[in-house]
C-alpha cells in the first residue's frame, strides 16, 4: 500500500505510482528468473505443476497401456523427456483420468520418463 506525507501534484503523484510498479516487476523478475525448477524423476517435481512418470511400454506395439501419474486433476499434455531408442509414445482412446494417462507407443518395450502436466 502507498502512503504519502504531505500534498503531492498529479504528476509527482504519478511517478511515484509508475516507480513502485517498476520495483515491483524488478522484484518478481529476480525471484522468477533462475529459479524455476522441473525437478527430476528420483526427487518429484519442484516448483511446477506437473509429475514424472517412469515406466515400460508393453511388448506389442501401439497397444494402449496406463500410466499412473497422480497429479491430482486430468492431464493437459506430457512431454516424453527420456527414452531408451527410438519411437513414439501418443495418447491412446481412453480418457485421461485424475490418475492416470493412457498412452500407446510405436515400437515393443520402450523405457521412458515423463513429465505429465
């Protein structure tokens, strides 16, 4: 809150609002900027809103499978962050749950970790 001693003019008035406003984005900037964390899959995730999930995609091909996340609301996205070779993870037919994703990948037991969001 500002509090002003004494009378000020309109345009005194205004600079000192327009100071305080720039202070205050300064401020949010340092304690945004470097400190946002993803967290890792051992520890959880930090200061974002998301979760890790590991796991291994089934022996058979495009075959829908789950994945618990527990991230407390349904997925919007997840990103596939590490994989052992080379394929595709997508989202199968069943709906997203506050639980659980269910996804399909294009090759046999793929390891992956992702970040659920």
């Amino acid at each position: 809150m500002l509090h002003y001693e004494g009378s000020l003019d309109r345009k005194d008035a205004l600079q000192r609002v327009f100071s305080v406003i720039r202070q205050s984005w300064e401020d949010l900037a340092r304690a945004i900027n470097g400190q946002i964390s993803f967290g890792s899959p051992a520890g959880g995730s930090d200061n974002i809103n998301a979760v890790w999930a590991t796991g291994t995609s089934p022996a058979g091909a495009d075959t829908e499978f789950e994945v618990v996340h527990n991230l407390g609301r349904v997925p919007v996205a997840f990103i596939p962050v590490n994989k052992n070779k080379a394929g595709d993870i997508y989202a199968g037919g069943t709906s997203w749950t506050t639980t659980k994703l269910y996804l399909k990948c294009s090759v046999s037991s793929l390891a992956y970790t992702l970040l659920v969001f």
